[in-house]
C-alpha cells in the first residue's frame, strides 16, 4: 500500500504532463481515488487544490448532507 506522500507525488509527476503523455489523466485520476478511500474527501479535494487539477478538468467532491 502506498503512503499519501507517495500518491501525492504520482499526482505531482504527472499534472504537468496531462493531454502530453498518455494515461497521465488515468494516474492522477487513480491517485486521487486512492487519497479518498484511504485519508477522505478532504485529502483528495486538498489533493485537487494543492496541485491546480480544477484547471484541468478535475472538480472537487462536495459533501453529502445528511438528514
């Protein structure tokens, strides 16, 4: 299992690369489902941020309320 840091950095590695090489988009995709499952929403939307992935095309989660 990989460590948050080490998601981070695939997602890092591979942003600036994304319409350039191949399944960049898949990766980074992958990373950031693997943030959510294992750290949370906010990780992954901290994730989005953090490395500018809303400018791409990727949109943070929004949380459910609950009733």
């Amino acid at each position: 299992m990989k460590t948050r840091k080490q998601w981070r950095k695939i997602i890092a590695d591979n942003a600036p690369e994304v319409d350039v090489l191949p399944y960049s988009h898949n990766l980074i995709t992958l990373a950031l489902e693997a943030i959510d499952l294992e750290w949370g929403e906010a990780a992954a939307n901290k994730a989005i941020r953090d490395f500018g992935l809303e400018q791409l095309g990727w949109k943070m989660k929004k949380r459910k309320r609950e009733r």
